[in-house]
C-alpha cells in the first residue's frame, strides 16, 4: 500500500490496463508466462530482464507489443547500475524512451546490439559477484594475520572503490593505475610479480570463457 502497489489474482489482471509491463521470469519460464498473456500485451512496451533470452522469442509471444530486452546489474539496489538494453524489432522510438527513463532512474543505461548482451551480462551485471568473491579471498588472507574481519572486508572494499573511480571515470587506465601504486621493490610490485606469475590473466581468461560457453548454452 505504501507503494500504491495493486494487487491481484492473475498475469492477465496485472497486465490488463498497464502501459509498461516489467517481466523479471527466469529463462525457462517465460515461454509458459507469455503462453498465457501474450495477447493482453498487445500496444504495450514490454521490458523483460533474462539472460539468455532473444527478443525474437518475446516477440512471437507478446504480440503487437514494443519489446526491449534489459540486463542491470546489483547496483539497482543503490541507483548506481549500469544497464544494457536493447530494442526488439517491435520496439518503437517510445518504448525506447520508456525503458530508459526507468533504467536510468536507477543508474546508467547503454544501448546495445543484442549480439553483445550475453558478453555485457559477463562483463557488467556478472563482475559484482566476480569482484566480491576476489575481494572476499582477499579480505580473508588479512583476516588471518589477525586483522579483524569488519576492518579488513571494510579496507580491502575501499582499494577496490578507489580503483573503480579511477577507470568508470576515465582517469587512469588500469596499467597506469598499476604504475601509479608500485614503486620498486615494494609491497605492490612484489604483489604484482606474484599475481604474474601465478597466471592471474590467464585465470581471468578462463572465468570469462567459462561464463561466455554456459551464456551460449542457454541461449534461446
């Protein structure tokens, strides 16, 4: 209520005098979705976020609507996302616009060929957990040395923060970044030579070939 949010018993209820219909079903369920409400959403802009999803799918679905792929990432939970998006054949220059203004309330939208939405999803709205679970092994290697847990997630969070400021905001390039920290023979040239040889840009690689091979496999 406090939202002035509606509720009701079915799908086609929900949808019946929308302008905007938001679909936020997993892959494999949209088919089943869609098979019930496709002809209600007949004049309106439908957005659905999904991975794996081509709009051509929706398309034949939920006929005569505007359809628009979407794909934010976490950073909706803090109006800081950065969303792809992109326009199924149906979709009109007002769905478009739609879409946006609601993406962009949220954080920064980018508009795409759907070709490249599998290989956004691994770079932009896959990274946050990627970089979370770097920087959660990180904080762990300092937690044992007897530094406490809060301080540690807390410090080794705003390395992270500032290096991301640096490159979201074209500043510095990573390599300069790099340059800029190191000084020779200390703490961040001997971490650096450790991560080199250890294969960390091979392992990075592999993270992004393994995410692109299983984004493909679910392609629909």
């Amino acid at each position: 209520k406090s939202l002035g949010a509606r509720v009701v018993k079915s799908n086609a209820q929900a949808v019946k005098n929308a302008d905007i219909v938001l679909l936020c079903n997993k892959k494999d369920d949209m088919g089943e979705l869609l098979s019930g409400i496709g002809w209600d959403l007949a004049g309106r802009t439908v957005i659905y976020i999904a991975a794996g999803l081509h709009s051509s799918f929706v398309e034949e679905r939920a006929l005569h609507a505007g359809v628009v792929s979407s794909m934010p990432n976490l950073g909706v939970k803090i109006n800081y996302s950065h969303t792809g998006l992109s326009a199924g054949k149906s979709a009109s220059e007002h769905d478009r616009k739609l879409a946006e203004g609601i993406f962009s309330s949220m954080g920064t939208v980018e508009w795409m060929d759907e070709r490249f939405r599998t290989i956004f999803t691994a770079a932009c709205a896959c990274t946050p957990a990627i970089a979370a679970n770097i920087m959660r092994h990180l904080s762990a290697s300092f937690e044992s040395l007897g530094v406490e847990r809060e301080d540690a997630t807390s410090w080794v969070a705003k390395g992270f923060a500032a290096a991301s400021l640096f490159l979201n905001g074209s500043e510095m390039t990573a390599q300069e970044i790099e340059s800029k920290v190191a000084t020779k023979g200390g703490l961040t040239e001997a971490g650096l030579r450790k991560a080199e040889a250890l294969g960390l840009a091979g392992m990075m690689a592999e993270i992004v070939e393994t995410m692109l091979s299983r984004g493909k496999s679910m392609e629909k």
